[in-house]
C-alpha cells in the first residue's frame, strides 16, 4: 500500500531508518502524517510506536491529516487527488498520543519543536537530547 500510494519503497525507508537509528537515536524523530483510511487506526500506529521503540527513538510527531491543500489544486484547475475530505481534529489523536506515551515515547501531535530544541548544522538539522 506505501508503494501504491507513495511510490516509497518500505524496505529502503526501513534500512535507512535503522542506520541513522544505529548513528544518533536521540536526534530522529519520526514524523507520521495519520490519514483517515491509511493509516488512522491503533494497529498501525501502535505499529510505528514500537518500531520507534525498536530502533532507540524516543520522539514520534503525529500530524493530524488536513485538506489545506485542497484549494490550491483547484485554483491551479487540478483535481484534488486525496479522497479523504474530512480534516482530523488534533483531539482525535490523543487516544494515540496517550498509547505511545505509556509505551515510553515521547509524542507530539501537530510536531512542532520548541526552538530551544533544535540545533542547526550545514547538512540538517538534529534535535537536541
């Protein structure tokens, strides 16, 4: 379904994943944009969390699905290629947010940094630990 929709390759995300993981776990973060009919469900999500888990990350983002782009394809005279309409509510996600905190992570909906957390190098930025 990742191929299919995203043109990603799960095995080359995954691989990339735990080498940087081996690297600096403290600095990843990953980012889980949660889409209704995707991947808006506990399974999947609880899932990543234990992936997160896995690999020594602490911090997941959860960034609640929204239709923000819609206009734009329209006025561009695109058709919007994203079934879901309905843009999730961050308070749908706290159920999730409450499951991957008492399985020792950090989350964040919305995944948002406080600025005193980020730290800037040419290449990236990482997040503090």
């Amino acid at each position: 379904l990742l191929q299919k929709e995203t043109g990603a390759n799960l095995d080359t995300i995954l691989t990339n994943l735990r080498y940087i993981s081996s690297k600096s776990a403290n600095k990843v973060t990953i980012r889980v944009p949660v889409i209704p009919g995707f991947n808006f469900n506990e399974n999947t999500l609880r899932e990543i969390f234990m992936l997160a888990k896995e690999n020594r990350i602490k911090c997941v983002h959860l960034l609640p699905y929204h239709t923000l782009g819609k206009d734009k394809y329209e006025q561009l005279g695109l058709t919007y290629p994203y079934p879901c309409e309905q843009m999730l509510a961050k308070e749908e996600l706290f159920p999730f947010k409450e499951m991957g905190e008492k399985m020792g992570l950090e989350i964040r909906i919305g995944g948002q940094t406080p600025p005193n957390k980020i730290v800037s190098s040419r290449k990236s930025s990482f997040y503090k630990s």
